[in-house]
C-alpha cells in the first residue's frame, strides 16, 4: 500500500480504480473540483498536523500548500521535490503533513539567501527531507531521474514568472513519472507576468488566486497569522500570492493547447 493510501483508506478503492488520476485530467473545471474535494478532505488532518508552522511573510501560505498536497493525493504522489527552500516555510508545511507517510521530500536552492540556510536546516532536520545546495535546473533534472517509475510532484518557488515555468516544462519532458508542476507566485498582481499564460494553457489545475479556492481556503491564512503584507497588501490579502498546478505528461499527453507556446518559450 502507498503513501497516501495509508492516510485516506476510504479512497483507496478509487485509487486502485484510476479514478484519482483521471478526475484531474477531464479538463480544468473537474479538476478544480477534485483539488476541492480533497483539500476538504484533508483538511482536518492539515490543521492537525501544520497549523505548528510559523507563518513569515515571505513563506508560503497554509491554503496554497494544501493545494498541492491535494494534487499529491490524488496521483499518489511519492516523491515531492520543491526549488526555493529559503527558511523552509513550505518545505516544513510539506513534511510535517506527511511525516511517516513514505514520500520524501526534497529541497533545492541555490542560496539566494545564505543566512537562512541554518535555519532552514534546523526546522527540517526531525523530517524526511534532503536539502540540495545548487541550481535547480541542474539539480531538479538529476532528482527526478533517481526516481524512475515514481509519482513525483515539483513545486517551484524561486526561481519565478518564465523560468518558472520552464523548469517545470523541461520536467514533463524529462519524465512522464512527474505528474504536476506547482508554481509559486502567480497572481496577476505580481510582475512575473504568467498569470494569463497559465490561464489559458490546458494543462492548469488549479489557479489558487481564483474565488473558489480562496473562498474555501483563505480562512487557513487567517488563522495561521500569515502576514500579507507589503506591496499589493490588498491584494495579496484578497488573492493570496496564487498557486498555478499545471498536469505533467503523465497525466495529459503532450499536445493540448498552449504546448506548443511552451515549447517554444522553454526553447529560447
Ligand atoms: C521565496 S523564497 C522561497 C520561500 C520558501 N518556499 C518558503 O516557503 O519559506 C525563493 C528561494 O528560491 C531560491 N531560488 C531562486 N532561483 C533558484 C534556482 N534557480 N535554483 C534554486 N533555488 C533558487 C532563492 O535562493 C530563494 O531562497
């Protein structure tokens, strides 16, 4: 029996059934649906288990985790590999929630910040995480690689906007074992400038700035004390810093609209 399998056994049946997988892949709306769904079903157990992790402002929020443990419950997800650890906010998030699980989780960054590699080390050091010093476009490659046959789920949080993306494309084209891509920052009112792009490109999931995940799940923001401060604080507080989940190849074939656009951005 799998990770998730072991948290959720009423699921399991559907699982064994490919009905998890499949509910993410009959276009957005369904998708956006079962992300709901088993967000809602985890939700019990995320406030258990997470609502520890001290908020910062530049970490990630609650509900914009959630998300993309809702996507690793419904591919079964045993592998998770995140670029942009910083303080390990999110990294934290992750691990504590699936903490003797069996999915592993690793985190990649090039130090950007150098001051707070010791802390993140010392809040992730009673999980089963590995941190990686280095250039996630050289690093994510080489992890997802060592994984052959396993569900793996990328989350990218720095770097941002295009590159970004384009990490994660270069994913699915690596490996059909990725199943999603989670991109960090992604609301319009952010510079990155690939909210639109993500909006129309058929493989998203999920647009977490979108009223109904924030509807359902902003409250967790709330009550984790997160500070959405800063520029576009409003805004921010509003639509959260926005989670984009994209399906890799695993889930749908190369060749729904906008792969091509992406091939040619992540070309250049
Ligand atoms: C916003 S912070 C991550 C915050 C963190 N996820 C949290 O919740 O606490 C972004 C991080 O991404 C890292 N980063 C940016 N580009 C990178 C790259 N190409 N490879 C690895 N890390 C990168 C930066 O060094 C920085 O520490």
């Amino acid at each position: 029996m799998k990770a998730f399998q072991l948290l959720l056994p009423a699921w399991a049946e559907l699982w064994v059934a490919g009905m998890c997988e499949s509910c993410l892949t009959s276009g957005v709306d369904s998708a956006s649906d079962c992300l709901l769904d088993a967000a809602d079903r985890l939700l019990d157990r995320f406030r258990d288990r997470c609502g520890s992790v001290e908020a910062s402002r530049y970490g990630v929020p609650p509900s914009e985790v959630l998300a993309l443990l809702g996507a690793g419950v419904l591919v079964d997800v045993d592998v998770i590999i995140e670029s942009g650890t910083a303080a390990g906010v999110s990294t934290e998030t992750l691990a504590r929630f699936l903490h003797g699980t069996g999915t592993k989780v690793y985190s990649i960054d090039r130090g950007g910040y150098q001051e707070l590699i010791p802390v993140a080390a010392k809040r992730l050091q009673p999980f089963n995480v590995t941190l990686i010093h280095g250039d996630s476009h050289l690093e994510l490659p080489r992890l997802v690689l060592r994984h052959p046959g396993r569900s793996i789920g990328i989350f990218v949080d720095g770097p941002k906007g295009e590159s970004a993306l384009c990490l994660c494309w270069k994913a699915f084209v690596l490996s059909r074992d990725v199943k999603f891509c989670g991109i960090h920052d992604v609301a319009p009112y952010w510079h990155y400038g690939i909210s639109e792009l993500l909006e129309a490109w058929g493989r998203t999931l999920l647009l977490s700035y979108q009223p109904r995940w924030r509807s359902a799940f902003a409250a967790l923001d709330t009550e984790s004390g997160h500070d959405f401060g800063g520029q576009h604080a409003e805004a921010k507080r509003q639509l959260g810093y926005g989670l984009g989940l994209v399906a890799g190849f695993g889930l749908l074939p190369l060749g729904v609209s906008g792969d091509n656009q992406m091939d040619r951005l992540c070309r250049e």
